[in-house]
C-alpha cells in the first residue's frame, strides 16, 4: 500500500472553470499535492498514457478527448492514497457516482468524466513517471 497516487482533472472540467473547486476539495479530503503542472497533451502522449486500453472500442475517443485541451496532472500524496483518491473521484460512469464525489458534481458522461485516477499502486508509480521527474516531485 503505498502513499502515493497519480490523478488528472480532464480537459471537460478544465474547459468548464472547475479546476479550482476541484483542487480544494482535493486539499479539503486531506491529500498533499505532490506534484502539479498544467499541460496540453499530444494526441501521441495520450495515446501512450492510455495504452493499456488500446484495443477498447472507445480508445480513439479517450485519446482524442484527453488531447483535445488543458488539464491538470497531479502526484497526490495520502494514506492508502490510491483507494482515497477513488473514492473521492466516485465511479467512472457519472450515472453511478455517490453524492458527494467530484465525478458526481462535475462529470458530464462517462467519456468525459472530469478526474482520472489510478487503479493500483503499480500504476500509480508508472502514471506518475508519465508525467513528472524526481526533481518535480516536491
Ligand atoms: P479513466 O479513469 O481516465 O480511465 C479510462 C477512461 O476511459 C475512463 O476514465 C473513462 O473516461 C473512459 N471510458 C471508460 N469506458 C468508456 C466508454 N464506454 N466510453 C467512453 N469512454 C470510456
């Protein structure tokens, strides 16, 4: 169980001003921000980010969404990070998300469902390599 884990706030949530709510209640559930930076991914970079779901039949629209504009890259530091970080995201689908979950408040559709998080430890620390080097990890 590690300490860390990797999130984006997506282009949708970018594009609709919700950066700063959703920053504060990533502050507010306790997760010290470990790294953050605002980029414009490639459509290859997200391609590589994503590569793992390559053969889903909605890859070539993750991708072109996860290009499409802004967003937000984080390195969030928590106890039993990963789960905590889920459980604040909500489920992946905006239709199933708990009150109180930021996909709840801010997701549109599953495709353009706001936060992406990670789903295990091994992940975390590859997203996180992804996107930051040591040297930006503060
Ligand atoms: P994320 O946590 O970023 O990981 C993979 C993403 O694929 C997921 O969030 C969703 O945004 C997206 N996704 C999953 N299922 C579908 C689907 N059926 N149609 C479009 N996008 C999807």
């Amino acid at each position: 169980m590690s300490n860390l884990t990797f999130g984006i706030i997506k282009p949708d949530a970018v594009a609709k001003g919700h950066t700063g709510k959703i920053i504060d209640k990533i502050i507010s559930a306790g997760f010290r921000i470990r790294g953050m930076k605002l980029i414009h991914q490639s459509k290859k970079q997200s391609e590589g980010f994503y590569a793992v779901h390559a053969e889903r039949p909605f890859y070539g629209e993750l991708t072109e969404f996860m290009s499409s504009g802004a967003c937000i890259v984080l390195a969030l530091e928590k106890e039993n990070a990963v789960k905590a970080w889920r459980d604040l995201m909500g489920a992946t689908n905006p239709a199933e998300a708990d009150e109180g979950t930021l996909r709840k408040e801010f997701a549109g559709s599953i495709g353009e469902n706001a936060v992406h998080g990670s789903d295990s430890d091994e992940n975390a620390a590859i997203e996180i390599s992804y996107f930051f080097s040591k040297l930006e990890l503060v």
